[in-house]
C-alpha cells in the first residue's frame, strides 16, 4: 500500500474506534461507506473563451447569478447537504470536539479586563462579564471619578446570531458616541450615534458603511466611507452632519476608479486628516484639517507609484516610504507645502531594516521595523536621540499599543513570543525601563518552562533561505516520530508573527510541532520578499510552504504523511495550491475561507473586489501572460485525478471577500476527481461571513472542530 494511504489510515478507521456505536461493520468500511455518501454536486456544462483559451467549469452554477442575494434554491440545497454530512462526520466525535472546547474555556479569562488608557480627560477601558461572549467598554471622569459603561456589546448582540462591532469613537467635545456594527458577516455596518449626556439614542442612522468612523474636530459631523449599492466597494468618503439625515451627506472625496480602496484618519496631532486611495504598491494620499475647513490637499499621486504611511507633529509631517528603497526610508516634510518634491529624509532605507509603521507623540516618535526578520521598536527624538526597546527574548512579536493621547511621557507595546503569553508593557523613555502592565492569565495553568520555541532557516529550491518559527514541548527527539502543524499565509506583505496562542496548548500538549513557514508573499524579511511572491513570483510562495516542509522532515521534526497544513482566505489559497503540488506530504489539510478559485475570480470584473486586487494577482482579462500565469497554479483549476489528503473547507455565506462558491466548487471538483476514500468535508456557516463565528467562545467552538479534525487524522482520539 502507498506509504500515504497508509498513513491516513487513522482518519478513516482509528479516529471513529473510539466513539462509534456500530460494531457491527469495520472501522475502515463505515468511513469509507460515509465518504462515498458525500454530497455530489451536479454538473451543469460552461466554458467561456479567453485569449483563445478556453476555460470549462462545470460547477460554474455554484455562483448565484442574484448575488449578494443567494436564494437559487438548488445552490442552497447544495450548501445544506454538505453542511448536513459535515453533522454526520460529527455527530460521532462530539465527546473529542467538547474536550477541546473545554480546554480551550478552560484558559479563557471569563473576566478579562484590558489595561486602563487615558484620553481627553478619561480613563478607558473594556471588561468581560463572565459567561459573556462580548466585550463591556466602560469610561472615568478622571476630575470627578464619575465611572459609567458606554457601550455594552454583549446587549448590542442580544438577538442577533452574529455580531462584529467594526470601530467606535468618542466626539472631541466628549458628548457623543459613534459606532458600527455588523449582524450578518457581510461587512456592510450600521452606525449608531448615541448622546452620552442624555443616554438617548440619536434619530442619526447610517446604513451601508466600509466600518471606519472617526467625528470632526468640532465633535458635530462624522467622516465615514459609504458602500456602493450591492457592491463591497467604497467610492465615496462622506461626512454626516449630527442631527440630520444621510441623504443630505456631502461628500469629502470620491474615487472614480473601481480598483482602488480607500480609507481615512486623524493623525496623532488630532490636528488632521489623511485620506488614502490605494491598489497594492500604489497610494495617493491627501491631507485636510480635522475640522474639515479647507478641501483635501493632494500629498502624493498616484501617479509617484510608491506606497507609504503619514503622520503629524509640531507643524511637520513625517512619513515611511518606500519612493526611494523598497524598505521604505523616514521623510518629513512641512504641513503647509505637503507634496512630495519637498521631502526631506531623516532616515535613509536600508537593505537589513524594514520600517513598517510610525506613531507620533509631542516629545518623541515611536518606530516599529524588522531588522533582518526580528522585530524591534525605536524611539526617537525630534531633534536627535535614539533608543531601542530591549526585550527579554530574541525572537517575539511586538507592535505599538493603545497610546491615544498625543503628549504622554511613555509608549504602551504589546508583546509575545511563541511561550510567552501576551503582555502588556509601559516603556519609560527617561528610565529606559518596561513596566508590565499586563500578562494574559490562563486560568486553567500554563508553565512557560516546558515548551521551546525556536527559529531556523529552510533553504528553498531557488536558494532562498526561508524563516521557520517553531514551538513545541520539551523533550522533542528530532526522529521524525513527531507530528507537526504547518501554518502559512504568504500574500499582500502580511506577515504571520511568532505569536502566543492558548489554542495552540492543546496541540503541542498532544505532541505536535507547531510551525509557521514565513513564506514569501509576505514581508517577514522585508519589502522585496513579498515583492518575490507575488504576481510572476506567485510560485514562489508555494514553493517555499511544501520546501519547508520537506526541510524539516528533513531535519528530523516530523515525518512525510505527517504534517497538517493550515491556513485561511489567502493562506487558504496556499493550501489548495500544495496540497495539489505535494499531496503525499499532509496527514491532513485545513482550508479556511479558501480563495482557490482564483482565475474565475480575476476575470469577473464585476465583483466589487476583484478589480483592486489585479495588481495582486494580474488582470487575465488583458493580458493572456496573466491569464496563463494564473491557469498555472490556480488552486480549483489544477485538481486532478489523484490521491489527496483528508480535508477540512470552510466558508461563509455571506463573506464578501473570499465568496461562498470558491470553497463549493472546490469541494465538489475535489470530490469529482480524487481517487481516494480519505474524507473530505465542507462547513459553511449560512449566517455569516469571511470572520465566521462571532464572540470569543462561538468562535472557539469553531476551533474545536477544526481541532478534532486534525487531531483524528493523526488518531488521536481524546
């Protein structure tokens, strides 16, 4: 038998021994039985012609012609099936799903508080109440000591199936409160404005919002991004005067072209706004007082072809951008003549320092950068002076914290590292000191002492040296003996960090090597690495995910057969693509939210989102290299008739960024062709989105699953 086969033999006949109730048929026949009573989606005959190609997909129907609605009846009887035999698969292993569950409760602080911040003469801060699946938010006069909850999610969510408060702000004059909300996972909000001095709600209703709200400086209009009807796409940056209705909102900026997002801000200062348009490398960027009393002054045209970020202190702006080196270099440059050819650079860029993001204060800035893929964060005065935060570990994530008011004499840091759980630091800039202020509690125990993290280097087939961050128990022997969970994204410079995860416990308690591949795609080791994945170097980010893999076996940590592979939306297009590359690797293989239909996507101009992201991935409508390009590597158009590993496809309804028929139609043509009995299932959350669950404990009961799932294939049973 292939040494695969083999292999998965735990997730078709060990994985049910222990909680089946029919004893009467082998293990190994009942799941081979369930996996050929799979749901079949029918074929329904479509080809399309491009560059003279021709393009044929069968399950082209999975797409409702009506969306966003979805109500074609033979779609959602689909959907209902699969979710239907997902049950079936479950129903058995309930008992493991709620162990893991438990668990994952069992290192939940139900009364989880955040660490006060202070901001315009207020201490801030949210709470938990037990058994709560939503954050409470309460504020202190800090004068008179007067303490009241001002925003109450658990009550916003009360009657809802789904709810993600998007942002929330309090007007500069202290009166009102401003928030958006989604109860559908559609990512179209609402926005409620209450008045703080009264407790009354507003008339004030805003439909059809991006999520971003942010008030004028005189606390009497709102600035948010209104939705274009039906489409996932904002256009126009509108203000809403408090007291009258949103159709008489005017509008601050419009984008005429459909492949740019925008979006909007106050600078530290508070003292203006910056308004930004970009698509991928490319931002324009313009400027206007926060009080909104003059129009918006052009920063940077689109046109300059670079991409950055801005902020603003004592009559300056400062900005990181990329014009000049790909690193991006510390410019500033007067608030009264902006534009670009009057930068002056402070910092040049450099080929070992990846400057990623900037906050200003009244005495000093705080810069946050990736020197040769180690995270580190600087201070820096106006007029000189330099210092580095020293932290107590080598490799960690650490980012700026909550710091809203502009003159404070320290910088709130989150901090973490993969044994370190997360905390909350207070780095003194006089003394050169951190002050922590907070470490996540796990209820249940935790002892950093038996677990090690690590990072090594993976050399990938063209060469390149690929960063691996590592944790597991102590003790591990690097005889291959162990399983391990592979983690990757790889797409749009986002970085996964070396973070902390209590979930994660349950894994590593079970004997898995947890590792994240930093593949290119992503900016772990600057700019140009995800510059190299991406585009005509979309392979490499593939490449570099299944060479990593193999590099550790390897090295010892695991074995071929068994790995689980795992990632989400773009990540999830990761999965697709090296489980079809290297299917003899993965023991198992988690597809969350998966883009893996990626051609079709690219050359339906008329979903919202797809015009932005060309510069991503090519536009195949124009070019026949990029439709060649994505037809070679497209997850969904590259399944053939081979055997695959056990897979978990998730998705949601109502997911305006990955939508619901990528992962369908992946599902369906997978089972269409695989040649194997190894199970494959599909849970589609029918009311929500690309986030899925909502509140901390539904979501983890949607880890649980995913856990058990991994955990079966491994067999393991309890």
């Amino acid at each position: 038998m292939h040494l695969t086969k083999l292999l998965l033999l735990p997730m078709l006949g060990l994985a049910a021994c222990a909680t089946t109730e029919n004893t009467d048929m082998p293990e190994f026949d009942r799941l081979k039985q369930l996996s050929e009573e799979a749901p079949q989606a029918p074929q329904v005959p479509f080809e399309a012609e491009y560059h003279g190609r021709t393009l044929t997909d069968h399950y082209h129907w999975l797409k409702d012609e009506d969306y966003p609605e979805v109500n074609d009846a033979p779609i959602l009887d689909y959907l209902n099936a699969e979710n239907a035999y997902y049950q079936t698969f479950l129903e058995p292993h309930r008992g493991l799903v709620n162990t893991v569950f438990e668990e994952f409760k069992g290192r939940t602080d139900e009364q989880e508080t955040s660490v006060p911040y202070v901001d315009n003469g207020y201490e801030y801060q949210w709470f938990y109440r037990p058994g709560e699946e939503y954050r409470t938010r309460s504020r202190k006069h800090l004068e008179t000591g007067e303490e009241a909850v001002f925003l109450d999610e658990t009550a916003l969510a009360e009657g809802h199936d789904y709810f993600v408060l998007g942002g929330w702000e309090i007007s500069p004059n202290n009166r009102y409160l401003a928030y958006s909300f989604d109860t559908a996972g559609d990512e179209r909000y609402q926005v409620r404005v209450k008045d703080l001095q009264t407790g009354n709600y507003l008339d004030d209703t805003l439909e059809d919002v991006q999520g971003g709200i942010t008030f004028s400086a005189d606390g009497n209009s709102l600035v948010y991004a209104l939705l274009e009807q039906d489409k996932w796409l904002a256009k126009n940056i509108k203000v809403h005067k408090i007291g009258t209705p949103q159709n008489a909102d005017t509008t601050l900026y419009h984008e005429q072209d459909d492949g740019f997002f925008i979006d909007f801000g106050k600078t530290s200062s508070k003292e203006f706004m910056i308004i930004a348009s970009s698509q991928g490398e490319v931002q324009e960027t313009y400027v206007l007082p926060a009080d909104l009393s003059s129009d918006p002054l052009l920063m940077v045209s689109r046109e300059a072809g670079f991409t950055h970020s801005v902020d603003h202190a004592h009559g300056y702006f400062y900005i990181l951008a990329n014009d000049t080196h790909k690193n991006f270099r510390l410019a500033k440059v007067s608030d009264t003549a902006p534009a670009h050819v009057n930068w002056q650079t402070l910092q040049e860029g450099s080929d070992d320092v990846y400057l990623l993001s900037i906050q200003t204060f009244n005495d000093f800035m705080a810069i946050k950068s990736r020197d040769l893929g180690l995270e580190k964060i600087h201070v820096q005065g106006y007029s000189g002076g330099h210092t580095e935060v020293r932290f107590p570990e080598t490799v960690f994530a650490a980012s700026i914290g909550v710091n809203p008011e502009f003159k404070q004499s320290h910088l709130r840091i989150n901090y973490e590292s993969m044994i370190t759980p997360e905390t909350v630091f207070d780095y003194d800039l006089k003394a050169n000191t951190l002050t922590s202020r907070k470490v996540q509690k796990i209820p249940s125990g935790y002892d950093k002492s038996m677990y090690e993290t690590e990072r090594v280097m993976i050399t990938a087939r063209d060469g390149a040296q690929v960063p691996v961050s590592l944790v597991y128990k102590k003790g591990l022997k690097k005889d291959g003996s162990q399983p391990m969970w592979l983690y990757g994204y790889g797409a749009y410079s986002a970085t996964i960090t070396p973070n902390f995860s209590t979930g994660r416990l349950s894994a590593l308690d079970r004997g898995f090597v947890y590792a994240i591949a930093h593949v290119r795609g992503g900016s772990m080791m600057g700019y140009n690495w995800y510059l190299d994945g991406k585009l005509e170097h979309r392979a490499n980010t593939f490449n570099d995910f299944v060479d990593v893999a193999r590099g550790l076996i390897a090295a010892g940590y695991t074995s071929a057969g068994n790995i689980s592979a795992s990632g989400r939306s773009a990540g999830g297009e990761l999965m697709g693509a090296v489980t079809i590359q290297a299917p003899e690797l993965w023991r198992s293989v988690n597809l969350g939210v998966p883009f893996v239909d990626v051609l079709n996507t690219m050359l339906d101009a008329t979903l919202p989102l797809t015009p932005p992201e060309w510069k991503e991935w090519g536009n195949p409508i124009e070019s026949v290299e990029d439709y060649d390009l994505i037809a070679s590597y497209s997850p969904y158009d590259n399944i053939a008739e081979v055997e695959y590993p056990p897979m978990f496809v998730s998705g949601g309804l109502n997911d305006p960024r990955v939508t619901y028929w990528e992962p369908a139609k992946w599902t369906a043509r997978m089972r269409e062709l695989k040649t194997d009995d190894n199970l494959l299932v599909m849970r589609i959350n029918m009311g929500a989105g690309h986030f899925s669950n909502s509140g901390r404990y539904g979501r983890l009961k949607d880890y649980a699953e995913e856990y058990a799932f991994m955990f079966l294939a491994h067999g393991i049973t309890e």
